[in-house]
C-alpha cells in the first residue's frame, strides 16, 4: 500500500491540533522518504539516491534521463541500447510487439 502525502489532523484538549503526516515510499527501495531526501519522476518517488539508471546504477537527474518501461536510463545507455537492436523493445531485452502478436495468432489458428 503506497501513501502519498496526506496530514491527518488529531483534536489534543482545548484546541490544540497536532499535525501527523503519512510517509511517501519509494518506489525503487520502498521505504519512507523524507521531504529532503523526496524527487518525483513520472508521478513516481524516489529517494535521491535511489533513482539510478537500470543499466549502469549512475545517480540521474531530473534533467538528464529516459524512461521506458516504468524503468529509467541515463540518455547514454538509452541511446546505446536503442541502438544496438534498432527498437525499443528488444534493445531493452523484450520481445517485439509483432511478434507477439505473430505468436498469438498461431496459436489461435488450430
């Protein structure tokens, strides 16, 4: 069960509220994130040390990464795993589209 940043408010004597917070997980460790250490990509937290490229584990920044998949790159490895298949699917080791489809289909013809 992922939380996002909600404030409950609890009634202590005669007015006075306490303010609790429900932590934020990240999404790459799942353990709480704090508001120093928070980043969000794509609608996903992370700890700042968490969000790395799935190839090479370098750090990324919000300014300098790709994501395929609900997985994120470094724009190098993205460009260089493109290239090495000419596709986004089996350069990133997932079987094309058609030939899925190609298969399902076989399958359906008997």
């Amino acid at each position: 069960l992922k939380c996002l940043a909600v404030q409950y408010f609890m009634y202590i004597q005669r007015s006075k509220y306490i303010i609790l917070s429900a932590q934020e997980t990240c999404s790459a460790c799942l353990k709480p994130v704090y508001p120093m250490e928070r980043m969000a990509a794509d609608k996903l937290v992370f700890h700042k040390t968490c969000f790395c490229c799935k190839h090479c584990k370098k750090k990324l920044s919000l300014q300098g990464y790709a994501p395929l998949y609900g997985e994120f790159y470094c724009v190098f490895h993205y460009q260089q795993l493109f290239k090495r298949k000419g596709n986004y699917d089996e350069g990133f080791g997932r079987q094309q589209h058609k030939d899925r489809w190609l298969q399902r289909n076989d399958t359906n013809i008997i």
